[in-house]
C-alpha cells in the first residue's frame, strides 16, 4: 500500500504482454474478431497448400544446366530450357559474335534510367546525354559505322527489339502527343475536331488492329517498288496508337495549369507559341510526368503483341524455343522468365512512378 | 484634342487572320496526304488486281471455326463467319465483365482490409498481374490447358460434377426441364415488379417520410418468385452430369481450352486494375462522412447505402468503366491462341479474300461501336450523378 503511495517507489506497470510486441501485432493484424481470424487461417492453409510444392518444383528438384533428358527424369523445373536457349531468347537471330552489341545498348539504357531517376540530374545536359545515347543504342544495333559490322534489322530480335520499339515509340511519340493535345484545346474549329477525331479514333480500337494496319495496309499506301522494313511499320504503329493516349494525358496537364497563368502570359504580349513554349507547357509537362511513366510502363507491355504480326521480339523468341522437339513442354519455366523480366521492369517503373508523384505534389 | 487612328494590325499579327491561314494550312496537309495515300492505295489495288467493296459477304467462307453460337459451317458466306466472330467477342467480353467486377471488387476490398496477411496478398496480386503483359499470360493459361493438365482419363475433379483436363472444362448442368423457362420469365416478370415497387417506395418517402425495406422486398421477389415457379412446375432436379466415354466426355456443358484460357487471361488481368479502381474509390469518402451519417443515427447498412456507396461509385464508375472497355479491346488478343473472335475471323478474311482495307476497317468499325456507346453511356452516367454545385 505504502508503495503505490509514494511517488519514487511506484512500480511502472506495463500493458499485458499479448497486446504489445510479436505477440500483440499477431493479435491486432491477424486475429482481431472471429472473421479475420478465419480469413487469416484459410489464407494460410491456401499457402501451405501452395507454396512449399512451388518451391520444392522450382528450386529444390529444378535442373538447371542440364540437357532436355537429363530434365524429364528429375521432375522438378527445367530451368535448363533457359540457361540453354537464353542467347537465342534475349538476342533473336542476331549474330552470334556480336551479341555483345545490343547488350551494351541494353546497359547504356539502364545506365540512363538509373541516373536519370534522380531528379537533381535533371538539366539540359540530361537531354544531350539521352540523345546521344539512343543514337548510340540506335547505331549499336544496325552498325554500318565506324568500323561496326553493318546487322539488317530483319535479324534484330529478343530484348532489345522489346525495348527498341517502346523506348524509340515513347519518344517520338510525345512530341506529336503534346502537338496533338495543343490542338484538341486549340481555339481553332477545324484544327481541333481533326484531333479530337484523330485521339479518340485510336484509343477506340485495340492496338492489334493498328498493327494490322501495319502489317497489312501500309504496304498499299506506298507508292510501287517503295517498301518499309516490318520493324519500321510496327514501329509506326505503337507511334501512332501511343501518341493518341499521351495526347490525353498531356490535355490534363493543360486543363492542370491555372487560367490565370494562360491570361498572364498574354496580358505580357507574348504570343500563342511564346505563351505555350514559356509558360504553360513547362508547369504541364511537370503535372503529367507520373501518368507518362504509366503509358512507359503499358508501352513496355504491349509491345509484346507484335508478336502477332511475327516480329521477333521477346516473346516470339521464347516461342520459337519452345517449338523445338527438344525443348517442348517447358514453357511454365520459360514463360516464367520472361514475366520475370517484364515484372522487374515494370516493377521498378511503377513504384518509381508512386514516388515521383509524392515529390510533386505541392499540395498539402 | 488628338486621336491617332488606330494603327494597322498587319495580318501576321492578327490572331483571327492566322487563324484562319492555320486551318487552310491543316486542311491542305491533311488533303494532300490522303489524296497521296488514296491515289498509291487505288494504283495499287489496280495493280495486284484486288477487287474492293464489301461483296465477299455474300461469298463463301471455306474455313472451318471452332466453336459458335450460331450453326455455322465452311459452306457458309463471310457475312455469316463475321457474326460468329462478333458473338464470340461479345459473349467472352460479357462474361469476362461479370467475373471481372466481381473479382476486382473483393480484391480491392481485401487490400484495405485489417487483416495483414489479406491485405499483403490482395498488394502482392494487384502488383503482380498488372506488371505482366497480357499476351504473356494468356500464352500460360493456353500452354496450362495443353501441357500441364492431363487427359480426360486422369481429369482433374475439383468439385462433384466438374472436370478439369487438357480438353478444357466440363462441368454438369440441370437436365433441361420447361420449369426453367418458366422461372426464367418468373425472373423477368419479377424485375419488372421491383421496379415499380422501388418507383412507389421513393414516391411514398418523398410524401411521408417512411422507408420501405426495398432491398429485402426486391430480393425476395426477385429469388422466390422464380423458385416458386419451378417448384409448381414439378421441381425437377435431375442433373446432365458429364461422363467419361472413350477418349473424352459425353454430356453436361464443355468450354474449349481456348475459351477458358482467354476467359481466365482477361480475368485475372482486369481485375487487378478493377481493384485498383475500388480501393481508390473507397478511400476518397472520408472517414468524417461515416461518423456523421452514424452519429445522425443511420444503422449501418443505410450508412453504406444512402452515404459511402453514392459517393464512392461516383469516383469509381468512370475508371471503372474504361477499364472493362479495355477487356473488351484485349480480347481481341484472342486471335494469338486460337480462339476465333471478331478479329481472328476477319483476320482470315484477309488474308483468302486479300481486302485488308475492309478487313481492318471492319474491326475498328465494331471496336469503335463498343467504345462509343461505352463514352456516350459514361457521359449520361456522368450528368446524372453529377454533383449540383450551387
């Protein structure tokens, strides 16, 4: 008694032990009322019935640098499909010797992603260094230059044709986007309603028609005895589709921009293109760079349906392995792989999207 | 005193002028280009001797599809393979819509659920589907069919009555009996009565302030009616159940592998968006509106009904809606694994007849159909739900 009185002897006591520490957490996040209880105990039966088979197939009885026979007997994943074939799946038909090629452009690309993911690096000298490195990355891969064996783009394949025609496709693409978005607002009546024809015609069809147009219509609007190499004509494709959807994007960063900035530049006597070039597009192009990193990241993924038109990108590359006697019957390993490598890129474009959107935004 | 006139805009510098010269500039461009394109496209045609129009509908087709829900064989014209095609986009788009929604929305609940395991997998899921490219996964669940699973003999039977084999998935259905089409115009006739009693009900609380249990009234109708039906039919309950014959399954319903593969692919794609799509919608009520609405003393259903849902679907609907357009878009990858949708069929129009000009024109057309009637209906949806901002 004398003790609880006294304020120098008074004993601290502490909550009960099952509501704070390991045990308290287990109990507020796991076990709270009857019916979380349940859901927690279903979901974890379902992972014990899942995960351990997954693992024990795909790395415990996996073979990993073995021949297909070797493979049939072990009955675990044959990552071997991989290790085998993975000059073939990454680099298409793409000589042999100078692979080293287009894994070089594919390093100066990650190289220039991972430096420009600061934003402190983002001056003038950042543009120069992506201009010279996709005429780099360009020159790498067709050669012809300075001593490089010249490579005809019908033996491009694998990865770097993924990356090509996303990475080349989101380029010359924002430029005819913003043009497109400037005249969807334009006061302009003619102007206007082709690019409100134009943008909403292209997002109302799925990107394999386009590509079919490709593949199929292109060759009739040139004139006789002129063709486009089928790379090129893709290319021109996803241009064309992905300009429709950045055209949209960048309309919301222009509605983003308050009207008074609009009536400002004007009241300072500066012109449509001077108004647009110093005043609005620079604070409209800063709102959309998260939404634009989006359309990176959905450009990545559907370039993978040129597939469809037979270009060998990394997919087809894939497939082409798996329609070896050798190798058939592989392809979770080999499909697996490959989502591997499109969930990683994608992975770390969209978390980098979130965080860029959380540095941008002034408001409170 | 002294005015000077004012000076002279010379009509370089007079925005109505230039106005007008950019648009004469645009409509020159344009022109021009597709006078260019159309006059190689006409030579061209001349040249190969491809005839033009829309005649090969009459024509015979002469190519086999795999499955339709109209009767349709090679001797059949192109028109008639066209519509086949078409009903098998719809019908893949339509329930892949259903199961989407459905999907989408648990996931997107469970990702803002208190429990901590539910809410990291629904995370994990949400991240991992979207990060995939569709094509991709769909060749999976195509190779799943073809290579993983096993022969009709050792199908897979993971419910009584449903099998699961490199032959696709075949499961029992009711014996067809008349009672079914009984309670199904028992439904019907059901539907059209909650709509009136829902019409009656806002009417009567409009005048005096008292609530009709609508939900509860329109869910027994709408269950009980065509339950009664069925049983004053004879409640017949004999089940077509499929049976291994041979090499394969004689009777219930089989879906092709190809049909479940793009099914399961759209699905398991779409939803994660869906998802996305919910929890954001959830999210934008503030918590402020619940506690309100309860302290004015609405029980907890009525708080989800009259206060959070109005709310949030007015955030989610618009996303929502573009997203299931896209499933929709995206079946067209059907034509990769064989499936024969709309665009897989003209594909093969294409490439007997040699018209590509029609052939990609007709699929924009039918895609183009889908999506404008989607914006006009958002557009309405938009108005009525609008916010009225004094």
């Amino acid at each position: 008694m004398e003790d609880t009185l006294h304020p120098n002897t008074t004993k601290e006591i502490k909550p009960p032990v099952i509501n704070i520490g390991i045990i308290g957490w287990i109990r507020a996040n796991l076990f709270n009322g009857w019916f979380n209880t349940l859901l927690t105990l279903v979901f974890a039966y379902v992972l014990f019935l899942t995960v351990p088979p997954f693992i024990n197939w795909a790395l415990i009885n996996s073979s990993w640098f073995t021949t297909s026979e070797e493979c049939k007997a072990s009955g675990g994943a044959c990552w071997s499909v991989v290790t085998t074939n993975i000059r073939f799946m990454l680099f298409g038909f793409y000589p042999h010797a100078l692979q080293w090629r287009p894994l070089l452009a594919i390093v100066i690309l990650i190289a220039l992603l991972i430096y420009s993911r600061n934003r402190n690096h983002w001056r003038k000298s950042l543009a120069y260094a992506w201009a010279i490195g996709l005429f780099t990355m360009g020159l790498l891969l067709k050669g012809g230059l300075f001593g490089l064996e010249s490579v005809e783009s019908t033996k491009w394949g694998g990865l770097p044709l993924t990356l090509l025609l996303s990475v080349f496709g989101l380029t010359a693409a924002y430029p005819v986007g913003i043009i497109l978005a400037l005249g969807r607002q334009s006061k302009m009546p003619i102007v206007k309603s082709f690019c409100v024809i134009y943008i909403e015609l292209i997002r109302g069809v799925p990107l394999i028609s386009l590509l079919f147009m490709s593949s199929v219509v292109f060759p009739l609007f040139l004139p006789e005895g002129m063709t486009i190499n089928p790379i090129l004509r893709a290319q021109v494709a996803i241009i064309m589709f992905t300009a429709a959807y950045i055209a949209e994007v960048v309309r919301g960063g222009l509605q983003g921009v308050d009207k008074g900035q609009y009536e400002a530049a004007q009241s300072l006597g500066l012109n449509y293109f001077q108004s647009m070039r110093r005043i609005i597009l620079p604070q409209a192009l800063k709102i959309v760079i998260p939404p634009s990193v989006s359309i990176l990241i959905s450009a990545f993924k559907d370039t993978s349906l040129v597939v469809i038109i037979a270009l060998y990108d990394l997919l087809k590359t894939t497939q082409t392995t798996l329609t070896d006697p050798k190798w058939m019957g592989y392809s979770s390993e080999a499909y697996i792989f490959v989502a591997l490598i499109y969930f990683v890129c994608c992975f770390f474009m969209s978390n980098y999207s979130r965080k860029l959107e959380k540095e941008l935004d002034t408001s409170l | 005193m002294q005015t000077t006139a004012p000076e002279k805009i010379p009509f370089f510098r007079d925005p109505t002028k230039l106005a007008i010269f950019y648009q004469f500039l645009t409509v020159l461009g344009v022109g021009l280009l597709s006078y260019y394109l159309i006059s190689n496209t006409l030579a061209n045609l001349e040249r190969q001797s491809i005839s033009t129009g829309f005649g090969f509908f009459d024509r015979e087709a002469a190519f086999e599809i795999g499955e339709s829900f109209i009767e349709y064989s090679a001797a059949d014209s192109y028109g008639r393979a066209l519509a086949v095609g078409f009903l098998n986009t719809l019908s893949v788009s339509f329930i892949g819509i259903i199961l989407t929604v459905i999907l989408g929305t648990f996931i997107g609940v469970a990702r803002l659920s208190t429990n901590w395991l539910v809410a990291k997998l629904s995370a994990a899921y949400i991240e991992f589907f979207q990060d995939i490219p569709i094509l991709l996964q769909l060749f999976f669940w195509y190779a799943f069919f073809y290579e993983i699973l096993p022969s009709p003999r050792q199908a897979l039977n993971p419910l009584p009555g449903l099998f699961l084999c490199n032959r696709g998935l075949i499961f029992g259905v009711p014996e067809w009996h008349s009672a079914f089409l009984y309670g199904g115009i028992a439904f019907l006739i059901g539907l059209i009565v909650v709509y009136f009693i829902k019409k009656w009900a806002a009417k009567r609380q409009a005048a005096t302030g008292l609530i009709f249990p609508t939900a509860k009234v329109s869910v027994a109708i709408l269950l009980g009616l065509p339950v009664l039906v069925w049983f004053l039919s004879g409640a017949p309950t004999a089940m077509n159940i499929p049976s291994l014959k041979g090499f394969n399954f004689k009777g219930g319903v089989s879906i092709s592998p190809e049909f479940t593969a793009l099914l399961l692919g759209l699905v398991l794609y779409t939803a994660a968006f869906v998802a996305e799509v919910v929890r954001a919608g959830i999210q934008s009520v503030s918590k402020g509106q619940k506690e309100a609405a309860l302290s004015i003393g609405l029980r907890p259903g009525q708080v989800l009904n009259l206060v959070i849902l109005p709310q949030a679907l007015r955030v989610i609907v618009p996303p929502l809606t573009s997203q299931l357009l896209n499933l929709t878009k995206n079946s067209s990858l059907a034509v990769a694994i064989g499936y024969p949708d709309f665009v897989s069929v003209a594909g093969t129009t294409i490439n007997q007849t040699g018209q590509a000009i029609e052939g990609v024109a007709l699929i924009m057309i039918v895609y183009l159909i889908f999506s404008l009637s989607t914006s006009a209906y958002m557009n309405w949806y938009n108005k009525k739900i609008a916010l009225v901002e004094r």
